[in-house]
C-alpha cells in the first residue's frame, strides 16, 4: 500500500486517465460551497461534462467523511452539495477533518497540495487570490506559493482578482522564479483594474508552453509554472456577483488546460 492510500481514494476514472496519459485536470471544490443546492451540483457537473467533451478527466478534489476524495462520484458530490454547511479546507486543516471524520470542500491550496500528491500535474482555476492576514486584516498572505515552488505543475489562471492582491503574487512568484507565462497576452489581466502588470514571456502556442514546461523540466529545473489565459470582457459583466464571474473564467480556460495537459503527462 502506497503511503497516501491510507487517506485519498483516487477514482477509476482518474486512474484510468493516470494509465492513459490522459489530461487529468486539478480542481478545487468551492463551488460547492459558493453555490446553494441543487445549483452548486448543477455547476459543478457542468464544468465536469465540459472538461470531458474536450478530451480531459475531471480531477475535482473534496473530503467525505475523513477521506480525501481525488476524482468525486455523482452520488458523493451530491450528498456534499446538499450540506448546509461545509468547511472550506485549507492545508491545515485537512489532518483534522480526517482524524475527526468530518467532510469539506477543499481550497485552491490545498487542492494543490492533495492533487501533487496523487500524481496531478495540470490545475484549473478562474482568478488568483489571497487570504487575509489574521493578525492583520489589511494585509494579505498567499498560501498557493509552496507548491509552486516545489513540484513540476501548471496553472491555467484567468488573472489576478485585485491589485493589492497581484503586488503580493507577483513578488511571490519572481522571488521564487515561478515563470510568468501569459498564453497570448503580454500583461497579468487584473480584475476590475486598468493597472498593468507583465508577463514573463508571452507564448502563442500550447505546443510552445508544453515545449517549455519540457525543456524546464528535464533540465531538472524543478517547481511549477503560472499560465494567465485571456478574461471575459469584464464591462460586459458588471452585474453580475463576484462567484458567477470567477466561474465563467474558470470555464474559459478548460480548453487550453485539457490541450496542455494532454501532452505534459507526458513529461518524466
């Protein structure tokens, strides 16, 4: 028994897409909680069906009765969509959610941390943010950074969710040389912002950013890189809350996760 099979059961469909080379693709779980029921499962199976229709597995990572969850059945997101109330889980807390056998929805952090361990390499997110400082509410801290640092990943982002945000990432990102890569963009698009912020490199092709990935890697040049996607016209969104906004984003970059992702399993 492998050390992890103690506390994550990974689905056949997971494995499956493992075995295949398959483009497995890391989601966190907080549309569950964003969303009441039955529109968070609704949602949820949305983006599930459009990462399937592009050739990908959905990887959508929960916690269910003290098990982690890496690949989710309909019946397991269901009983977790009709919960009134879910822990949304950061690295912290997922030793304690397993000792007290408790369920939850996971972060983007640790959804990170979860999906590295069991073999995910491609990771879906609408926009990059912070959490609060708890000793100062003013401030922020950016949990995301570790895993980046120290594991050979990439991240399909929409942008950045605000300023004072993107000035702490953006820090974070070149003091820890995580490549900055915008796929057909020069700047970091920034929610809400006319601030501009640059990219690394501007990459026009999804063969270019695998070549990249590649030459990176088996150069033994570890740690993960961020890839910023286009956003949707913002202007054409103002009415619309936050949430809905963030998933449209994430939806957005299925396709150019599931066609990266398709060819970086492929990497050793």
């Amino acid at each position: 028994m492998l050390f992890y099979e103690k506390y994550i059961d990974i689905s056949q469909e997971v494995l499956k897409g493992f075995k295949e080379n398959s483009p497995v693709i890391g989601i966190d779980s907080t549309i569950l909680s964003n969303f009441s029921y039955p529109e968070n499962l609704k949602r949820i199976y949305e983006i599930e069906d459009k990462i399937r229709s592009n050739g990908g597995v959905p990887g959508i990572m929960v916690i269910l009765n003290g098990r982690l969850k890496v690949g989710v059945s309909k019946d397991e997101l269901e009983i977790l969509a009709k919960m009134e109330f879910l822990t949304v889980a950061s690295k912290k807390d997922i030793p304690y959610l397993i000792l007290k056998r408790e369920s939850g929805v996971l972060s983007f952090d640790s959804a990170l941390a979860v999906g590295i361990l069991s073999g995910l390499k491609v990771f879906l997110t609408g926009y990059l943010t912070c959490d609060k400082n708890p000793i100062d509410i003013n401030k922020y801290i950016y949990k995301d950074l570790c895993e980046y640092s120290f594991n050979n990943i990439a991240v399909i982002s929409s942008g950045i969710r605000s300023e004072a945000e993107m000035n702490l990432i953006v820090k974070n990102f070149e003091t820890n040389d995580v490549p900055i890569i915008g796929y057909q963009i020069e700047n970091i698009p920034i929610y809400n912002s006319e601030k501009i912020a640059k990219v690394n490199y501007k990459i026009e092709t999804p063969s270019e950013i695998v070549s990249f990935l590649t030459i990176k890697w088996e150069l033994g040049i570890t740690g993960g890189v961020i890839i910023f996607n286009e956003q949707f016209d913002e202007k054409l969104e103002k009415q619309e809350e936050w949430k809905i906004i963030n998933l449209k984003n994430l939806t957005k970059n299925i396709k150019i996760a599931t066609t990266i992702g398709s060819e970086i399993y492929r990497i050793k």
